[in-house]
C-alpha cells in the first residue's frame, strides 16, 4: 500500500507536497557524447546526498534521478538486444507500471492505443534490467515495475512533431489510467532525452539502474538531481528530474497557480496540438509544485510557445522596479505579465530540452547555482560547489547565475549564451514596447484624488459602522493610525484573542483565516531592502490565447495597487470601452426570502451570467444595503465568484472588484485578494477617515489621510506576501494561502474551495456565527440613531447556566444601543445616560459570574472537543 494512502481521513493532505533540494547539469556543449561524462554526472549526484534525506532504514531516499540527452548508439544495440527494431526516428521512455500482472497489461495496451491513435508505432518493450539490492525497505514497499518503451515514427512526421504526437499520447494514457492505476508512470517518452531516477541513495543509482554502468552509455548532457521532500511523502514519481527541468526551492503560490492554470488553459489554442481537451487539465493537482511547474512548461513547448519565452513567463526576472532595464526587455515583460503570474517562491531550475541546456534562477536568487567552463567545452552547473574535481587551471570562465539571470548552452550551435543574449532574442521576437504604448493605459490620479470625497452625515455613518461592526479599537488603533502616519501602529508580538469559532462576540468572517508561512528552507523577503522585487502591480481586462502574440493582447490598464482611490475606482469601473464594461452585483439579500448559502450561490450564479455577456469588471458591493436585508459577507462572495467562473471556464475573461465596507486591516485585503479579488475599494474604510478629519482627531487634509491610509495598506500587503516569499501581487491573487480554522466543509466547499480546513466549526445555518457576521440587529435599526457598539455574545453552543439573563443583558443592550463607553467617543458632546452606565456595570459583573460558571466551560469543553476529534 502507498503510505500516503495510510493518512486518508488525517490531517495529512497531498496539497502539501513541496520539495527542496540539491541540482546541476553537466554537458560538453559541442555535443560530443561520452560515457566519462555520464559517470561525472553520476559522481556529482553522489556528492549531494546531503541535500536529500534518509529513511530509517538507511537505503531509501527521496529520490533522486538523472535526465539525458538522448544517447542514441547505447539505446539502438539494446533494443536490438531484444529483438527490437527502431527506425531513423524513435522515442523511448522508462514506463512505471504496477507489479500486478493484469494490471501492468492493462497499461501497456492503454499506451499501445494511444500511440497509434496519433500515428505512431510501439516498437516493442524491453524488460529494464535493475539490482533491487540498494533498495531499502520503504523503498521496496512502493517499488513499481519498470520497464522501457520504445516507439518509432511516421515517415510523415517530422522531429517536432513527433515529440507532440508522444505528450498528446502520453496525456490521453495518464488521464485514462490515472483514476484505476496510481502507479502508472511515464517518467520520459521522448526522442529527444531520457531519464533514469528513483528511491535510492545517489551514490547507488548506477547500482540499481545497471544501464549506467554499461560504457556503451554516452551522452553529452545530463541534468541531475537530489530531492529533499519537505511535508512530503517519497515517491517514485516525484524523483527528479522530471521530463524537462529539476527544480530547488518551492513554489509556494502553487495553489494559485494550479487554478490559474485550470481557468486560463480554456483559452489556449494552438494550430500544434488540434484537440485541446487531449491535454487539459495541463498541470497536475496530485504531485509536487515541481511536478506542475514542469507540466507547466512542457505544455507551453509544445503548444509553441518557445523554450525561452515560456521559462521568463513562469519565472521572470524583478522589472516593475528596475529602471536600469532595457525598455524593450522590460517592454516584453510588461505585455506577457498579463497572461501568466510567475510560479513565485525560490527556485533554481536546471533543464533540458535536448538541445539546450539551461540554469535560471528566480527574481530573488535564493538558490545558489555557480557555474564553470573549462578548456575542453564542459559547462557545469550546480547547487554545490566542487561537485567534480575539475582543474583549475583547465577553467576558462566561470561565475554564478544571479537574481532573475538565465544561463544556456546551445549544443546545436556550441555557444554559450548569457542573460543578456537571452533578453536580445526575446525582445526582438515583436514590436512590444510599440503595442504596449498604443493599446495599454496606466491612468494617474494626481495626489490630490478623493479630495471631494462625498461624506455620509454622522447618522447614517454610525449605521453603517454598526452594519459592518467597526469596533472602537479597530477604529483608533487601526484606521486613525495609518491614516495620520501611513503605517500600521506597532503593537506586542502575539495573538491573546480567542479562535473565532470559539469567541463570544461576533467576529468578521475573515477571522476564521489564518494566514500560512512558507516552508523552513525559504527565508521571508525583506521588503523594504529588497522593494526592487515587490510588486503590487495590477491589471484590467481580459487574458487572451498565450499562444499567440498580437497588439490585441497588450490592450489593458494597469494601476500601481489592487486598493483603490474613490477616483479610481470610479474611472476603472465606468470606461466606455468595451474591454471594461463593468458590471454592479449588489450583495444585499432577505434573509426571510433566502438563506446565506443562496444568497452566495445566486451571487455566484448572477456574476457567470454578467460575464458570458460580455460585461469584465464585475463590482461586488455591499454598500446602501436597504432596511430588512442583510449584505452578504464580501469575503465568501469573493470566493464564490472566483471559483465559480473558473468552473465555467470565464474566470480569465473578467476582473473582480470589491467594493466593500468589510476591511479595516492588511489581513482583510489580503484575504480578498488571496480568494480572487483583482481590487478593493474600502469606501467605509474612507468614511471612518473623513470622520476623523472633520473632527479634527486627525489633524490632515482628506486626501492626505486617505493617500496615507493606503500607502500603510501596501506596506501591510508587502509585509504578508513577503513572510509567504512571495514578490508579486499577481501569484499571490488567488493562490489562498490560508487555512480555515472552525469552517464547516460546507462554508469551504461553497465560497473558499480548496482551502485547507482541518477542523470544522461555524456554518451558514440561520441561527449560525457566520450568519450573525452579517448584524440583522443593526439592519433592524437602520434609520434609527445608533452607536458604535462592540456586540458581545453570539448563538450558544448549547444551553448554559446564566443564558436567560444573559439573552435578557444582550436584548436591553440592542434597546437602548448606547455609545461605546471610551474618552474618545465622549469627546464628541455626547455621554452615557447613568442609568445605562448603571446598567452596565451590573451586566459586567454579571458577564464575570458568567465567565467564571456558565458559558465560558461549554466553550472549553467545546474547544476540548475539537481538539480529541483533530487527534482522534
């Protein structure tokens, strides 16, 4: 049995699965091949065992592999070992199959199938000849039968595509045997490379792979690779490399990227691959984030988007903030931004194509990769250094490949190109800058905008802060703070307050939240010393085909932050040009009419609608909420509209905008902006500030208040996205890097899909927590005078002793609605009747007596609860 299959029902999730590791590649780049290279190669790997783990049972690794150019005399002797007949052209591949008979036939003939089907020929498959001593029990228990495939070609059939002719064949095979065979695996199928990897110690790969050993094996390049799993399981199939690249480091915006992929791979077209459903879904949701990011890029190859170019679209270099770039290179980064977020975190990728090889390293270079030439054209590259004793003296260049950098040796022509050679090739491929300059907009609104911001009257602003439960603290420790100083107050270092699904007060949807750090071997970003690679770049209008390049595709407008200034939003979402037709959902529904969960349903539903006809910006709004209805939380609207237009294939042809009086701190507008959100107007957030500003408390014009108040809320962004690693606001848009604590699987299947919830709690039930987010008490009182009031208690869990008088406290609370006791809202002329204040500090002793005897036990025997179902 698979180990992972052991954690079914736990707290283990295959989502997890990240990995960090040690690389390098090794190649003469005249391409001359040569067994001497292939056991350096080998050595090298051996001199990274340290970089992977161990099991217990000191054989069984993480897995670690080698990825070769194609070494055509060795393959042509053994099939002709087996009786096996290749022509001119042929592919071959190791193939992962199941140790039981039937159903290790079964795959054979699938692949048979599929190969023919695209005009193919499977020439035969030869047994692989393997020493199974160096495997340790672990790996043992999991080992697959392997075997090797060969494939000729058509005559009709040209190299390339012939190569595309396999990966459609091999997609088909892996969709149709995946479901019923978990251990059918094609590490390669190719006419181009091969690879050999598995889960045993580097030092006796060529032990347990005998082919290596055989001086027959020549090649002129290799890629090599030592995983170290981190939160993952070992597994044959995630031994690297994969079918082009080895990967250090981890992509920890790979939940976005995996959506993102699912929702633009509708749009892909290319004349090269006919049938697109062949191949969709493109990335896989099962393996590591390597895995999808070598998914990723092998599609973009083969649909024909080139080597180069798709590699600087997944991983491209820091150019928002570089002025020193070149505008063209930059021109060029700027017009594909739009149609793919980088796969973000730290990565060091070596790879092949059988052509080239090639080393780049992510925008902030926290993998190391040192490389060198010596006089006799062998180029290495690696994570280590001395991985071969090569003479120094016999070194002609070397160095090391920096931020953003990328690194190829071209074994076609012999010529090693360098960052810059790789930037003149894609800057020329078409006019970019000249597209980006008549079809994109970067519209400026001066420093004066939101000046005249128009102002609710003190009446109607204390309602909509009792709508949105806009507490005194949140309001003086939070808003007044970054609007005089435009950076959040510094406070001590923890979190006292209760999870929310266990408070006793009512609590925003958002506190349900927690955000996630990223892996231990991948250091936060500093963003204040490293701004040069941050970005919150934002764009509008929707994505095109990624395969082709037009002046069509650089149509959109890009703004500075995803938080908008009452301008902006209000140029953003009334354009004439239909690229942007904009679009209002309001979220206000009748609770007596319809539940929350069809509330956010029908919003879901309405915004798929809006966007098959034609409308892009899509405005979600919970503002002028009327009498007797309730908005529904922006948070799951958000969420819900996200994944439901992924699901209806739309998402890339629309932009979501929240317009919302929800958010007050950086923790709101990331969660916003991690379940989909393109932008947010905090228009409550702004009425708050004018407030301030008209009182006096905040002793500044208005627009330089509101300007402060977004500058603190980029900064806080900047703060989030940098503890995550992540550089750029467009991978952290979507990516949900969030885990839900005390959601019930309902909440997550319905508005935050995909989130990691491993204990459930608070649901959309009438009577629920989340329902009461929603404040049906201030709703009743729209229209009345009212006060900020901080809601205390929320639906018991269970009947405790003190409820009734409790109930009895909370009912004459909501009557009377008194001003929130506090120097600062008495400063305002107004004061607490004393026979409230009486009344208040008998309900606070009472609240003591509660806390000491009554609702406070359940709630710990609550959480008890929780915590014996999360161990059980």
């Amino acid at each position: 049995m698979n180990r992972q299959d052991w954690l079914k029902g736990t707290l283990y999730s295959p989502d997890f699965e990240q990995d960090s590791c040690g690389f390098g590649l090794i190649a003469q780049i005249d391409d001359k091949p040569a067994h001497h290279l292939v056991q350096t190669a080998i050595s090298s790997l051996a001199c990274m065992t340290h970089r992977g783990a161990v099991a217990a049972d000191g054989l069984s690794g993480d897995g670690c592999g080698l990825l070769f150019k194609k070494p055509d005399a060795f393959l042509r002797a053994v099939a002709a070992d087996a009786g096996i007949s290749l022509a001119p052209l042929y592919a071959a591949g190791l193939v992962f199959l199941s140790r039981d008979a039937a159903a290790a036939e079964r795959a054979r003939a699938a692949i048979r199938a599929e190969l023919t089907a695209q005009g193919c020929e499977v020439a035969g498959f030869r047994a692989l000849p393997i020493d199974t001593s160096v495997c340790g029990k672990y790996a043992m228990e999991s080992l697959p039968h392997i075997e090797q495939v060969f494939v000729n070609a058509p005559a009709s059939l040209d190299e390339g595509h012939f190569e595309r002719a396999l990966y459609i064949a091999r997609r088909r095979t892996e969709k149709a045997l995946f479901p019923v065979d978990p251990v059918y695996f094609q590490p390669t199928l190719s006419s181009r490379v091969i690879s050999y990897k598995g889960l045993v110690l580097p030092e006796n790969l060529a032990t347990f792979y005998t082919d290596l050993n055989d001086p027959r094996f020549e090649s002129s390049l290799i890629v090599f690779h030592q995983r170290f799993s981190t939160n993952t399981w070992p597994q044959w199939r995630l031994a690297q490399p994969f079918r082009m690249l080895a990967h250090n480091g981890e992509i920890n915006t790979v939940a976005g990227n995996r959506n993102w992929s699912r929702a633009r791979e509708v749009k892909f077209e290319s004349d090269l691959i006919p049938n697109m459903d062949d191949i969709r879904p493109i990335v896989s949701t099962t393996g590591s984030d390597s895995m999808s990011l070598d998914n990723m890029l092998e599609a973009l190859v083969m649909g024909g988007s080139n080597l180069f170019r798709s590699l600087r679209l997944l991983v491209p270099p820091a150019w928002q903030n570089n002025d020193a770039m070149d505008p063209d290179i930059r021109a060029f980064y700027e017009y594909n931004s739009m149609h793919g977020e980088p796969w973000d975190g730290p990565a060091g990728i070596v790879l092949t194509d059988g052509r080239y090889a090639v080393c780049t390293l992510d925008r902030n270079g926290l993998r190391p990769a040192r490389w060198a030439l010596t006089e006799d054209r062998i180029l290495t590259i690696a994570s280590e250094i001395g991985v071969w004793e090569a003479d120094p003296a016999k070194v002609v260049r070397k160095g090391r490949v920096k931020p953003g950098q990328m690194i190829v040796a071209d074994l076609q022509t012999g010529e090693l190109l360098m960052s810059e050679d790789i930037d003149n090739l894609l800057k020329k491929q078409h006019p970019y800058r000249a597209w980006l300059d008549a079809h994109s907009q970067h519209p400026e609104f001066g420093d004066t905008q939101d000046a005249a911001l128009p102002q609710l009257d003190a009446k109607a602003l204390l309602v909509e802060q009792k709508l949105f439960n806009v507490s005194f603290e949140e309001r003086d420790q939070i808003i007044r703070v970054l609007a005089e100083d435009g950076n959040e107050a510094i406070g001590s270092m923890g979190d006292d307050t209760p999870m929310a699904v266990l408070s006793r007060k009512v609590r925003s949807p958002f506190d349900y939240l927690r955000q996630q750090f990223a892996q231990v071997t991948n250091p936060p970003i500093d963003p204040i010393r490293e701004a040069i690679v941050m970005s919150l770049a934002t764009c509008f209008g929707p994505e095109r085909n990624l395969f082709e390049e037009t002046a069509d595709h650089a149509h959109r407008i890009g703004i500075e932050s995803p938080i908008l200034s009452r301008d902006a939003f209000n140029a953003l979402t009334t354009l004439a040009d239909p690229a942007f037709k904009a679009t209002t959902l309001s979220l206000a529904y009748d609770p007596a009419q319809q539940s929350l969960k069809d509330a956010v349903a029908a919003v879901a539903q309405q915004a798929v609608e809006a966007v098959r006809s034609g409308h892009v910006v899509i405005v979600l709004t919970d503002r002028d909420v009327p009498k007797g209805k309730l908005p529904v939380p922006m948070l799951f609207a958000v969420g819900a509209v996200h994944h439901a237009l992924i699901d209806a294939g739309q998402r890339c042809n629309a932009n979501i905008v929240s317009e919302t009086g929800s958010v007050r701190d950086p923790h709101h507008y990331a969660c916003l902006v991690g379940y989909g959100a393109t932008a947010i107007y905090p228009w409550l957030a702004y009425q708050v500030i004018a407030e301030f500003v008209r009182s006096g408390e905040v002793k500044l014009p208005l627009d330089k208040a509101l300007a402060n108040y977004r500058n603190g809320m980029d900064k806080g962004l900047y703060k989030i996205l940098s503890k995550m690693g992540i550089s750029a606001v467009s991978s952290y848009r979507g990516a949900q890097l969030f885990e839900a604590v005390g959601l019930n699987e309902e909440v997550v299947g319905l508005a935050l899909k995909g989130t990691v919830s491993r204990i459930s709690g608070a649901n959309l039930r009438p009577q629920g927590a989340l329902q009461a987010c929603a404040q049906p008490a201030a709703s009743a009182y729209r229209g009345r005078s009212a006060q900020i009031y901080v809601r205390r208690g929320v639906p018991r869990l269970q009947p405790g002793r003190g409820a009734a008088a409790a109930e009895g406290r909370q009912a004459r609370r909501l009557r009377a609605l008194p001003p929130v006791r506090g120097n600062r809202e008495q400063a305002s002329g107004r004061h607490v009747p004393r026979s409230h204040a009486r009344q208040d500090a008998r309900d606070a002793a009472a609240d003591r007596r509660d806390r000491a005897g009554g609702e406070h036990p359940q709630a710990l025997r609550f959480g008890w609860h929780v915590a014996r179902r999360a161990l059980s």
